[in-house]
C-alpha cells in the first residue's frame, strides 16, 4: 500500500493535469501562465495569443498516445522551459509533440521535446523561433521515427542552438528565408532535408554520426558556412548531397571521416556558374567529391582536398567539361614541382581514370577493388597505356601546401 504522502503527490499531479486545458481557456489573451513542477495532461489547444513556461525543469506535459500533444493555431504563442512527450505515431496524422498551423510569430524554446513521434510540425506560418531546445526519439529503428522537424509553405523561421538526435530527417519542404545556426545533429538519417526552398543559411552547425549530413534538392541561394560534417556512414553514408541546386554557395567547412564527403548533381539544361566550393577542408573521407552525370557550372578554390582514399568520383559515363573554374586547391596526391616557389604547382593537377577504376560504373566490380589484379592492370595502364585515360577533373593551379582556412571546428 502506497504511503499517504504518495497518494497526496499523485491527486496534485492529476490536478495539474486535468485543469491546464480549462486555465488556457481562461487566460485572456496575452496571458502568461507560469506551471509550477508537475505532469500535465494533454492534449491541449491553444488558439490564442500566450505564453506557457514552466517555472522549473520538471514541468511535464504528457500526451494522450493519440494525436499531437500540443496544437497552436494562434499567433504571437510562446512555449518554455517545457518538457513535451506522448505524441501518436499516426504518420498520416502528422502526430507530434506540437503542431503549429497557420500560427504565425511563434516561438519555442528552452524546451525538451522526447518519446513524440514527430518533433514540431510547422505548416503554413511564418515568422517562427525555435531555440536552445533539445529532440529526441526513443525508436532506434529509422524506419519507424519521424522527423524532428518538419517545416513546409512557411517562411522567416530561425532554428538555432537545438540539439537533434535519433530523429529521422529535418524537413524543409517550398520554404524560403530560414537560418539555422549553432545546432548540433546525432545520429539522425537525413539531418538536414532541404528540398525546393530558397534563401537558406546553414552556418555553424555540428553534424556527426549521421547518415546523410544534408540533402539539398532542387533549392535556390543556399550558403552553407563553417558547419562541421563528421562520420557519415550506413546505407548512403554522404556528408553533403547537391542535387540540381542553383546559386549554392559553401565555404570554410570541414568534411571529414565521411563514405562520400560533397555528392554534386548538376541540371542538363543550367547555365553558367551554379556552386561556389571555396576555402573548405575534405579531409579522410571514402570519397571527396563524387559527381553524378555532369562536372559543369562549378567554381572550386582553395580547397583542402587531403587523405581521402578517392579525390573525384564521377559514376555516369562521360566526358569533363570546361564548364568550370578549378584552381589553388590543394590534392595530396600532386606530384607535380615547384621551381618559382609561389606555392602553386607548375603543371596542373589533373585526375584521370585508369583500367583498375571501372567499378566507378560497374558496381560489382567493386569486389576486386585495391585487389593484385587490377593494381597490375593499372600499373600497365599508366606505363604502356593501351588506351586514353578519361579526364575526370583539372585543377589548372594546384597548391603545393595547404590554404589557410578560418574553419570553426568545434570538435576533433
């Protein structure tokens, strides 16, 4: 038998619980209401103007199993220092900790959203902050999380200083003017899912242990700067996907211990300069840059491009292009000289595909990769070639030493 000082916690509890909905009800618009410790029910809506914070740590609003735990159709809304958890896992239903619709100068923050099935569920509002708060799913199998954020037809939105972990993806689908800054990802699939948005700043952001860093699909004015994208491995295992993105600029990051570091998929149809890959260290990775159809339209310098066991991928058949400008790299497999002493290679670097490197276009033959047979191949290949190499890319002034690059690296 429960002593009676439990019993007396479990009726204050379920008092908080039951009456949260009717005080929200209650609170005039522009209310702040203040919860002292305790679990509270949900689901609740909020459908006017207010602020909801906790006044400790371990105000709890735990959801029914069904549905979203909190649901604001209401502008100017504010929710902190909460802990949400008790989502449904109807996927149809987009059931979250809190859905947002039409609510528009929102804000979400210092909060610990867990055990909800999608994270925030933001639709068609505008004008939304989301800070310092921390996602995360107890599912550990991805097929079955959803996303920790999923943000579509919504505009002027700042997610910064949030942690998201073993969630699914970051969704941002038809957005535009979004900053996301300061966040850490872990252990996610696709971190960060950018698809058909525009005027996107990504900056300063930690990436680790994730599958896909970002996937960036057919968006427009996308600045990725001095984010850090570590440890990219499972099924796709690729630190930054490029997919048919115009005017898409990245700068000062750091790629490193990723299967594929940068994936680039050009449009057949684009013209002119497109992607600006300036200043970035892709270091160790399987593969550094991994071109999928076209090599067009890029402008890269001053890159460190170092230790990877592949420095260009290219996996359709098909010639270089010169649609490009692509020089003051540094490739740590130049064997070129130097006998001005400026620092830049007196022949270009140019990185040309042999016999043994087939398995770029026949996947099966990835099994005799770095195997006698091929090496042999190739060694003959080089020496007494029985055929043109095909030219992948050209770095026209190499870098004898690496450029120095200001990289916020937070972590080793």
């Amino acid at each position: 038998m429960k002593p009676l000082w439990i019993l007396l916690l479990l009726l204050v509890t379920y008092i908080h619980a039951s009456v949260l909905q009717e005080a929200i009800d209650k609170a005039p618009p522009g209310s702040v209401l203040t919860l002292p410790k305790g679990i509270y029910r949900g689901n609740i809506l909020i459908d006017k103007s207010l602020t909801l914070q906790g006044k400790e740590k371990e105000v709890i609003i735990q959801g029914e199993k069904k549905g979203s735990v909190i649901t604001i159709t209401a502008p100017h809304v504010t929710l902190s220092n909460l802990t949400i958890s008790g989502s449904g896992k109807r996927r149809e239903n987009l059931d979250a900790a809190i859905t947002l619709k039409q609510a528009d100068h929102c804000s979400i923050q210092e909060s610990r959203l867990t055990d909800a099935f999608y994270g925030i569920v933001i639709n068609m509002s505008s004008n939304i902050e989301i800070k310092n708060n921390q996602l995360s799913s107890k599912e550990q199998r991805i097929p079955l999380r959803g996303d920790a954020i999923k943000l579509w037809y919504s505009h002027h939105v700042e997610i910064t200083d949030n942690t998201f972990s073993t969630m699914r993806d970051l969704s941002l689908l038809f957005t535009h003017h979004i900053n996301i800054t300061h966040n850490t990802f872990l252990h996610n699939r696709l971190a960060l899912n950018l698809s058909h948005s525009k005027h996107i700043r990504i900056e300063e952001n930690q990436f680790r242990f994730n599958e896909v860093g970002m996937m960036i699909m057919g968006g427009k004015d996308i600045n990725v700067t001095r984010n850090t994208v570590t440890s990219c491995s499972g099924v796709a295992g690729i630190g930054i996907v490029v997919d048919k993105v115009s005017q898409f600029t990245m700068e000062n990051n750091t790629l490193k211990y990723n299967t594929k570091a940068l994936y680039i998929d050009s449009k057949r149809s684009e013209q002119g300069s497109q992607r600006f890959i300036r200043h970035n260290r892709i270091l160790y990775n399987g593969e550094a840059l991994h071109f999928h159809s076209y090599i067009k339209n890029n402008v890269i310098t001053y890159n460190s491009i170092d230790g990877n066991i592949e420095d260009v991928i290219k996996d359709v058949k098909g010639s270089y292009t010169g649609q490009n400008i692509i020089e003051y790299n540094y490739w740590d497999r130049y064997e070129g000289f130097d006998k001005d002493r400026d620092n830049i290679g007196d022949t270009p670097y140019k990185k040309l595909q042999y016999a043994d490197e087939l398995w770029f276009y026949q996947h099966r033959m990835r099994f005799f990769y770095g195997t006698p047979v091929m090496a042999l191949v190739n060694f003959l290949a080089r020496i007494a070639p029985f055929s043109e190499p095909l030219l992948l890319l050209e770095d026209t002034k190499p870098l004898m030493t690496p450029p120095e690059t200001p990289t916020l690296q937070l972590y080793p």
